[in-house]
C-alpha cells in the first residue's frame, strides 16, 4: 500500500516529492534475503544460447536494465538478448530483445513487439538516460555488429533514432553508460568497446576439450565518447577528448571524480590488461592515469581478467570506493581511496577477497539492501571456463559446466563485508546460475531494493527483497531548473542527527546494464531527515529542508538555499 501524500508538505513548497511505497519499520516482515519472485510476477523467461561452436560473445553477456520506461511510476524490465541465426548470421527473431512492462499488479507482461525495441541484432549491454531532455528515459543498446539508441515516446513505445542521431557504434561493444562530463545539463554517452574478434580463432579447456576462446587471443578497442548536442544528437569527440588515444578490452564501466577536481572522470575495467582511469585534466579533455592514481592493477602489480564495476561510500566517510569483478582464481578486488589523487588495493581484510577465489564474478552493484544506512554488495556470478557439474541446475547442460551461485555480502557499516548464507542470503546465494547482469530497483514499492538478473544461458530472473528487520529509507532524484530532467553526477547527501549519507544520481551500473536515476538511502531507525543537500554538476549545491522518511523526493535545481 501506498503512503498518503499529505504529509510530504512538510518538505516545503521548495521542491517536488512523491509517496514510493510504505514505511520499512511497519509489520514484521518474513524473513529471507533474497528471494525469486520471477514467476509469480510474470517476468521469467529463456532462449536457448550457446552452442557447441564456443561462440566467444555468448560467454560475455547480456545484460539488463530496472527503469520506468512507460512513465506510469513502477519499474519495468528490459532484457538484452544476443542469438545468432540458423544461418549463424547476428540477427534472430528468437533472439529478440525484450521489455516488459509492470502492471498495477505487479505482474510483468511482454511488451517487446509494441515496444519497438524487439531488435533481432546480437546484443550485449544497455544504457539509460533522457537523451532529448523530454522528461522521459531513453535507451542505448550496445550489440555485436551495430549500437542502437531508442527515444522513449514517453508511453513505453520507442523510435529507432540511430542514424539519425549521429552515433555510429561499429564492432564489439559492451558496457556503456551516460554520464554529463561538460556539466550542461545533457547526458553524454561513453561507450567501452572489447576487442578485434576473429571467429576463426578457437579456445581450448582442460584436456583439449573445445571452450571459449581466451581473450588474450586478441587485440582491444579503445572506447567512443559521445557528446550529446541536444534533440537527441550526438557528436564524436573520442578523439579530441583523448579517449581514443588508448585500447583496451573494457568491459565494466563507472563514473565518478576520481580526483576531486569537481570534474566527471571515467573508470574503465579491461579484461586481463591494467584498468584504465580517464580524469578529465581540462574541460573535455581526458588523460589516462590509472597507475599513478593505483587503479590499474592489483596490489601486487598484476593485471587481472577486471569485468565488473561497482561503485560507492562503502565506509560512510563521504569518498566513494571501486569494486571489480574477476575471474576464478583471482580474487575480487576492492580500491579505497587514500587521498585526493590516490587509490590503494584493500581487499584484504574487507571481507571480499577469499570468497571470491573460486568464482568468477561479472555484474555487480552496491546497495543498501538492509535499509540500515551502509551499503551492501551484490555479485553475480558464472564461469567461462568450464569445470565439472557441482549440482543440478534448471539450465541447458551446455551452460551447467559454467553454472555458479551468486554472491551477497553484507556491510558491517565501517566497510567491512560478510558473505550472506542461507536463510540470510535466500534464493540469490543458493541457486546455480551463469551470472552475468545484474540491475536494482524497488520493484515492488515496498522500500526495499529488489535486483534484476541476467543470465548467460539466455534465463533471467527476479528477486525481491525480504530480509528481515529493514530500515527506513528515502529515495532522492535530482532534477533541473524546470523539474523534468535528471541530472546526472548530483551528489546528494542526506542528514538525519549526527549521521550523514552521500550518494550520486547514475544510471550506469555493473556489467552490462542501467537502472533509474535515483538515490536510495537506508535510514535505520531514523523516523525522519533534517536536511538534504545537492552538489549539482558543475559546481553549485543547494540544502533543502528535512521531513518525513519512507517516501521519494524529487528536488528541483534551484529552489533551495545556498
């Protein structure tokens, strides 16, 4: 059930807000971490991919998207899709990609032929943002072969506006996200791009068994920066920013200041090559510094297979941490930053290092799943180099050799994590999957934050939130001057008595995929806020008053106080 509006006016008339579910301290709650709802709501689905050939890209992906897509107030799903034909073209009508959108009952029905984003090209990840400035989310899907943008008509129908906007995206791209490095209120996209495949190249597994190939087998790409130049147009800059001044086989993808210097900069994960860190040295232009900054390898100066990007205040001190993925053998790693222009290797003693050694991890995301006010961790999870069978799995048994659990880790709340089981973990660390995206969202409007799975197999799932004893909670969009608009790279912080919460506005998350522009906040047993303050893009912040918890606040550029 939803909250009466009427006691939002405590906010004041100094910006927009919205009730988005109940109160996260109500009835007790059954307990259970994480628990697969993809059935009862309608949203479980599966293609049959992969084959005996060991096509590489089937390992690689798909991802996933959690955004309001037809702007009626819940989250709808969209599920990249990759198949290549009977013809072993890249392009197959079973293939398709797929939204479906959420009913008032909270079931999830097909949309994807009405939608017009049912593409039959070989898919790989998704990106969010309100590109034209309309008020409503956009789409950008990455695919081998041609890169898609979609403008959202604003009822959950969408125009194929590719050629139109400029953009031409070529090749094998993967993770892309939008991002406003020239603060002018238009979201720019970045897309990091893999390598130079070649099909002819084969991989072996143990004893000379076919697998996929290594990626060590090829040459990376750099990736392609593109400045939105309003109306949905985009301009290629990957060369005058200096983007493409460097290849690499990126994969994950995050934004954030690395240096402090209140300019947007770029984090890229390369795959079994140093981590690329673009910092934004002038306005629109970018230098790659990850080694002086201690972001290109791991503690012990070696490169590793870097796939998913997670990133966030883990400690609460107010400075977001980086969290990559990797492959089995090598453990998850967790950069802190040191000071303004340094990061370290911290994994050990955080809790994510040895759990971590015999998985391999892709899509990742931090989220404060307890509403206790630190953020938890949430690890998808699936081999790429086959091993035997560890138990039955309700996959193809071309997939069952890669098929692992996923991994939940909660926050201790000083940054230090442990790893979820059983009953705590629920469906999410208990069943066999090939992980490989992973969105988050309150799905179902009840304060708690749900996560979207995409699997590797061509499976995907749902798993709503019901741990036990959560918090309250208050979700915060930034918005323009006009209210429409999402700004993205706002840094909201939020107070409740002597604690302090600091989250950015990003749609750009993981492995892969997006989820909506919003800020959630887990506020304990705090019963309300005393302030909120915005540190807009580009200089600027502004406080707005304190209320009510349990709701969504909307705060519009320049109606608070500086």
């Amino acid at each position: 059930m939803r909250r009466s509006c009427s006691t939002l006016a405590a906010f004041g008339a100094s910006f927009i807000a919205a009730c988005a579910g109940e109160s996260g301290s109500g009835a007790p709650r059954t307990s259970g971490g994480l628990l697969d709802a993809s059935v009862e709501r309608g949203i479980a689905f599966s293609i049959r991919r992969g084959g005996d050939d060991h096509f590489m890209p089937d390992s690689m992906g798909p991802g996933c998207a959690l955004f309001d897509a037809d702007g009626d107030g819940d989250l709808d799903a969209f599920f990249v899709q990759g198949l290549r034909g009977a013809d072993g073209g890249l392009a197959s009508d079973a293939g398709r990609d797929r939204l479906l959108l959420q009913g008032a009952d909270g079931r999830f029905r097909d949309a994807s032929g009405e939608s017009g984003l049912d593409d039959p090209r070989y898919g790989m990840g998704v990106a969010v943002a309100d590109v034209d400035s309309d008020g409503d989310l956009d789409v950008f899907v990455t695919n081998f072969g041609s890169s898609r943008l979609y403008l959202n008509r604003g009822d959950g129908t969408f125009l194929d506006f590719t050629e139109a906007s400029g953009i031409v995206e070529e090749g094998w791209a993967s993770s892309a996200g939008f991002c406003d490095y020239d603060a002018d209120g238009r979201p720019d996209l970045f897309v990091a791009r893999y390598l130079e495949f070649d099909l002819t190249i084969r991989g072996a597994g143990g004893g000379g068994a076919p697998d996929f190939p290594s990626p060590l087998q090829f040459k990376g790409l750099p990736g392609r920066l593109w400045h939105n130049e309003g109306g949905g147009l985009f301009r290629d800059v990957s060369a005058e920013s200096g983007i493409a001044s460097v290849a690499g086989r990126g994969l994950g993808l995050g934004f954030l200041d690395l240096n402090d210097d209140g300019r947007q900069d770029i984090f890229v994960a390369n795959d079994s090559e140093p981590n690329f860190a673009w910092i934004q040295t002038e306005p629109g232009r970018f230098e790659e510094q990850a080694f002086p900054l201690g972001l290109a390898v791991n503690r012990v100066g070696r490169p590793q297979a870097n796939m998913g990007v997670a990133i966030g205040d883990v400690e609460g001190d107010g400075t977001a941490e980086i969290f990559v993925t990797h492959l089995v053998s090598e453990t998850n790693v967790l950069y802190r930053r040191q000071s303004a222009r340094k990061y370290a290797d911290m994994t050990a003693g955080s809790g994510l290092g040895a759990s971590s050694l015999d998985k391999t991890g892709f899509g990742t995301a931090f989220a404060d799943l307890e509403n206790d006010g630190d953020l938890d961790l949430l690890v998808v999870n699936g081999r790429i180099l086959r091993r035997g069978p560890r138990g039955v799995a309700p996959i193809d048994a071309h997939w069952l050799p890669y098929a692992e659990e996923n991994q939940l880790y909660l926050n201790s709340g000083s940054g230090k994590f442990e790893l979820a089981s059983g009953e705590q973990g629920g469906d999410w660390s208990q069943a066999l999957a090939v992980g490989r995206a992973v969105a988050v969202g309150d799905v179902d409007q009840d304060g708690g934050l749900d996560a979207l799975v995409s699997n590797g197999d061509g499976s995907c799932r749902l798993y709503v939130n019901q741990i036990d004893r959560r918090g309250n909670y208050i979700r915060v969009r930034a918005l323009d001057s006009e209210g429409r608009c999402d700004l993205l790279g706002a840094r909201v912080e939020v107070s409740a008595g002597d604690q302090r919460w600091s989250r950015t506005i990003e749609t750009c998350v993981g492995y892969l995929s997006a989820q909506g522009p919003s800020a959630h906040f887990g506020l304990g047993a705090s019963a309300s806020i005393d302030s909120i303050v915005v540190n807009w893009p580009g200089g600027g912040a502004e406080k707005f008053p304190g209320g009510p918890v349990n709701c969504e606040v909307r705060l519009r550029k320049g109606s608070g106080t500086h």
